[in-house]
C-alpha cells in the first residue's frame, strides 16, 4: 500500500491463484507486497520459537491510549482503517470521522457488512492481538515501541464484530478466520507483524503457520506499515 497525507493508507489487491486461497483479499496489509516463491515460509522459520510467557502485567494501556493519532494525519487510527478496508464511504464533520461504509466482503467471515457509526458492526481488529504479543516479546518493550505495534496498519484490519469476538487473544494455532479463501493472507499478514516487531513464536503456533501457508507457497509476505517507534508525544503505563 501507499502511504497518504501523514500516514493514510490505501489497500492493494492482491490474487493468490492456490487452493484454498483463490482472490484471497489483502485487506489488512500495508506497503508493497514482495517475496512469493516460498519467502512468506522462509520468514515463518526466521522466527524465534519460545513458550507462551504468563500474561501477567498485561493491560491495554501498556500499549498506549487506543486509536492513537501516531501518523500525524489529524484522523485517529480506527478512522484511517475503515477508510481504507470500507466501500462507499461516508463522513460525518469532515473528512476523518466514518460515519457510513460497506464491508464487501468481511475477510473473517465472507458475509457483507454495513458500517454505521454509533451501532456498528465491524471491528478493528488486531492481526497479531496485543496480549498475544505481550506474551511473546512486547512485555519487554519500551512504550513507544508498544504503542507503534497497536496502532500500525499492518496489524489493523476491519471485520465483522461478531465473528472476530471469537478470536479473542487467540494465536494461528487456536484460532483461523472461518472464511478458509482467506487464511493464507491472514498467517501472512501474522509473520509479517511478528518479523518486522521481532515477536517470538510458540512451537505449535510456528506448525499451524506452516501448515496453512504450505497451501500457498507464492503466497506473497506484507510489509510497510509505520514506524515501530511512536513519535515522543505518546506515552503509555
């Protein structure tokens, strides 16, 4: 994706021609989309493997005020993403604030979705969730480093509210989106968060990643996104 004023993003489509992932959506992803040809499972094993540590200590607010404005463009975070992953959108007191858009279709379920703020039915969801990598790395982190993590677009996808309740902090080994077309971008997008912040996956996390994207070996490895450092203004617990 490209990035816009101060940050924005616009989505790029990508076509993953396999089984199981045919016009797997791209949603949810940032930057140029690079390195098919087995580079997506090649990053998979780049990834440090380590149990799952206690959650102790975790809290949202160790990763900042939610939504935070960190790219500068004046929208916060959950703005900038239904922006960019919702059809026909509308605003209300400008050009920031959502007020209508369509979810065609959710990545997570395939049904489509209408956004309506105030009684919506999409959410924001974290890629990688945030207690998933406070237990993987991010508790060792510095705040700004934590607060980068929870607002950069290439962790951050809009889908159905209903569904993603059920993913809770799950990791690729406890939780897949039920809508199969879409899992290979999914991982992918997973392992490219986890490569670019340095999170640490489990053994059984690392084999379910393997598993899905051995589906898929084009399967192209999501980058871009922003900084992994929060501009100093930002604080967190």
């Amino acid at each position: 994706m490209a990035r816009l004023k101060g940050g924005a993003v616009t989505a790029v489509a990508v076509l993953v021609a396999v089984t199981g992932c045919k016009s797997a959506q791209s949603k949810g992803t940032s930057g140029s989309q690079g390195g098919g040809n087995g580079a997506v499972l090649a990053a998979v094993d780049s990834l440090a493997v380590k149990g799952r540590a206690p959650k102790t200590g975790y809290a949202r607010a160790r990763f900042g005020t939610a939504w935070a404005d960190t790219d500068s463009n004046s929208c916060d975070t959950r703005d900038d993403i239904l922006k960019r992953d919702l059809k026909a959108v509308k605003f209300t007191g400008g050009t920031c604030k959502v007020s209508y858009g369509l979810l065609e279709p959710d990545p997570y379920s395939g049904k489509d979705i209408t956004y309506r703020r105030g009684r919506s039915q999409v959410d924001i969801d974290h890629v990688v969730p945030l207690s998933d990598a406070w237990q993987k790395g991010a508790e060792y982190w510095d705040a700004s480093k934590r607060i980068a993590l929870a607002n950069d677009p290439l962790n951050l996808i809009a889908v159905d509210a209903s569904t993603n309740r059920g993913k809770g902090d799950g990791d690729a080994a406890t939780w897949l989106p039920p809508n199969k077309r879409y899992r290979c971008t999914y991982v992918a997008a997973q392992v490219a968060v986890k490569k670019k912040y340095g999170l640490w996956v489990t053994p059984a996390e690392k084999a379910a990643m393997k598993k899905v994207l051995n589906g898929c070996p084009d399967q192209k490895l999501p980058t871009g996104g922003n900084p992994t450092k929060a501009p100093d203004r930002f604080h967190a617990r």
